[in-house]
C-alpha cells in the first residue's frame, strides 16, 4: 500500500540523484518538462532510464516513466517488471501509474508532488487501489525540494519570469 512518509533509504536518494540528472538533460538536451525516470531491478542495477519525450516524439504517452518502463522491458525481455522500483521526479500521472501497474512494478518513489494530477495520493491512488490486483509500495517527496522548483523554474523561464 502507499507509504508516502516513509523516510527515504541512502538508496533511493541516490537513486532520486540520478533521476534528477535525467530530468536536466531533458530540459537543457531536449527543452522538454524536467521530468526523468529510472528502473531499477531487484538487484540493484538500472535497466531503463528515460526523460519526458512527449514533444521530441510527437507522442502523448512518451513521458519519462514510459520510456524508463519500455527499456527496462526491452531490457528484460518481458512486459512484467516484477521486483523492479521505478524512481521518478514528478509524482506520477493516470497514465503512467496504470502502465506501471499493468508492468507490475513493486514500487515507486517520486520527487515532486503533483496537486493537479497526481496519481499517487496526491488527487488519485492508483497504485494502492484494491480494485487493481496488483499494488504499488510508494514512497514520495523524495528531493521534492529540489524537483519542485526544477520544474516550477522551468515554467518561469518559458514565460520569461525570473526563477524563484
């Protein structure tokens, strides 16, 4: 079920850390929504990784969770990716958690709380829905504080606001 005050292991940090070097290079790389996503397997090693796509691709569903799940199985060699935590910027979107529940993925930690459609807790539960059969641990407001103000900084700037 979901765990968003957990306190977050030496791990995930770490991990969170290198989700947020991903969401750089989609920014300053790509000018895309700071947005990056990892997999991580059950023994530890990254087996997909990814940013937000959406506007490079021209495609709707390539946001970073997506294309961090879609390597990860092809990496894998399976649709299920079971055992595996999927680390995260942003709290996940409708779209996104389903894929992940549908993946199967065990957990998911994410930076940023999204109030406006978060799927996570913050405006649905996706992933610790007991209709679903299956649920997601999640941990979230991992480096919230510096995830946060990467994407609000981001808006501003497209804008042509000062960053905060």
């Amino acid at each position: 079920m979901s765990s968003m005050h957990d306190a977050p292991s030496a791990d995930d940090t770490r991990w969170m850390e290198q989700a947020l070097a991903l969401a750089v290079r989609a920014s300053r790389e790509d000018d895309e929504i700071p947005v990056g996503a990892l997999v991580v397997d059950a023994d530890g090693a990254v087996i997909g990784e990814g940013w937000n796509r959406n506007i490079a691709e021209h495609d709707p569903s390539a946001h970073a969770e997506i294309v961090a799940m879609r390597r990860a199985g092809q990496s894998l060699g399976n649709h299920r990716l079971v055992g595996c935590t999927l680390y995260v910027t942003l709290e996940p979107c409708a779209m996104c958690a389903m894929a992940m529940v549908h993946a199967r993925v065990s957990r998911v930690v994410f930076g940023a709380f999204d109030p406006k459609t978060g799927a996570a807790g913050s405006v649905f539960d996706m992933l610790g829905d007991p209709r679903h059969n299956h649920r997601i641990e999640v941990t979230g407001g991992v480096l919230a504080d510096i995830a946060g103000p990467m994407l609000t900084n981001y808006f501003r700037a497209k804008r042509g606001l000062p960053p905060r």
